[in-house]
C-alpha cells in the first residue's frame, strides 16, 4: 500500500513539473517574441530616422567650449531645440548665448545629471516629449567614445538615431576616459535600455534659458570657466 502511494505521489510530482516546465517554456517564448518584435520594430525606426534630417541637440556638459559652440548652432538652426545636460552655470550659458546673438527660445537646461549615464537618464524623456527622432550629441574628443557608446544604445532603444559632433578643447575638459568606467556604464545602459521602456524618470530642474533670471544671478554673484571669456 505504502510503495503504491509513493508511486502515485512519484507520477503525481513528474506531472506537476512537466506543467511547470512546459509553463516555463511558454513564458521564455513570450519573452523572446516580444523581445524580438521589439528589437524589429526599433531597428526599422532607426533606420527610418538615419535618413531624416536632425531635430534637436543634446550638449554634454563637461566644458564651457561645448556651450559656446551650442550657442553657435542656435544661430544657424534656430528652428531646432537644444537640451544642455549639466552644463555651466544657468547665467554663464545665458551670456554666451547673448554673447553670440543666438536665439534663446528654444534652448533648455537640465541640471539634475552628475554623469554622463544620467545626461541620457534624464535626457531621453525629454528628447521623447519632444518628438525627436535624430538628435545631433555635442561633446568632446576626449569623451567621445564612451559618451557616442552610451547614446547609441539608451537613445537608440527610444527610436532616436544619433550623430555626434566634437568640440576642440583647449585645456583638460571635464570628462575622461576610462576603460573600467566605460565598460561598467555600457553595462547599466544595456540594462536601462530595457527598464527605461516602462519607467520614464523626470527632472524636476528643467530651465527654459530664455526664463534664466539674470539680475537674480547677478545679485548672488556667480563665477563661470575661464576658457568661456566672460569677465566673471
């Protein structure tokens, strides 16, 4: 009777783990149908977008050059927006900006990136809300591997197609490169490439520089980076 039993609970158990097993399967099939229609579906994105013209501009911060060579895109595109991601002081980028007689209305400043991973954090919700489907990254030589690496694949997992254009800098800019620091923030962008899908962080210290409040800053008193030539 006892050897009868155990038989029972012995069929009773391969059954339960075949049902698991097969459930199992089917869950690791759904995930790599959806994975894959969604690897499909942003590849004919990008390809669509490579062949558009640029729709706005994402600056790095890290040196007051990239900003003063921002400023110089606004006068030629005035059409286009412009997202600095921590760059300078909100009043040292207002000066350049009217410094070079550039267009203000349609430039912002986000300062809620300590890196180069949460430039595209905090970036890439913007640039989404703006409908941007090929951005221009302006950035350095010096930063150019990691930060192009880092735009292709977060950016890139959006739909948005990115070129880059470096600034030539005079002096050490503010970002380095670093083969163990590049390989660790390729591996959280894979990884946030796949959880910014479904989660999409704001910033809450988005400055339109048209709104920057000069005289406020003026009575403070601020100080910008000498290679901008501001007399601060």
């Amino acid at each position: 009777m006892k050897q009868r039993f155990t038989i029972k609970l012995s069929i009773s158990l391969k059954a339960r783990f075949r049902k698991l097993w097969r459930l199992l399967q089917n869950i690791v099939f759904g995930l790599c149908f959806i994975l894959f229609s969604w690897l499909t579906f942003t590849t004919i994105t990008l390809v669509s977008a490579s062949s558009k013209p640029v729709d706005g501009f994402l600056v790095l911060g890290g040196s007051i050059r990239r900003e003063i060579h921002a400023a110089q895109l606004a006068k030629q595109y005035p059409q286009i927006p412009i997202l600095i991601s921590q760059g300078s002081p909100d009043p040292c980028i207002w000066i350049i900006f009217q410094r070079e007689a550039a267009h203000l209305e349609k430039v912002w400043l986000e300062n809620c990136a300590h890196s180069t991973f949460e430039n595209f954090y905090n970036g890439v919700p913007i640039l989404r809300n703006w409908r941007v489907r090929k951005v221009k990254l302006i950035t350095s030589g010096t930063h150019f591997f990691r930060a192009k690496l880092m735009a292709q694949i977060i950016l890139g997992a959006h739909g948005i197609w990115v070129e880059t254009e470096t600034v030539k800098e005079i002096g050490i800019p503010g970002n380095r490169e670093s083969w163990i620091k590049t390989e660790l923030d390729i591996i959280r962008s894979l990884l946030w490439a796949l959880l910014s899908q479904v989660i999409q962080p704001q910033c809450s210290q988005v400055t339109k520089l048209v709104d920057v409040d000069i005289h406020s800053w003026q009575q403070h008193g601020f100080k910008c980076e000498h290679q901008g030539l501001l007399g601060k």
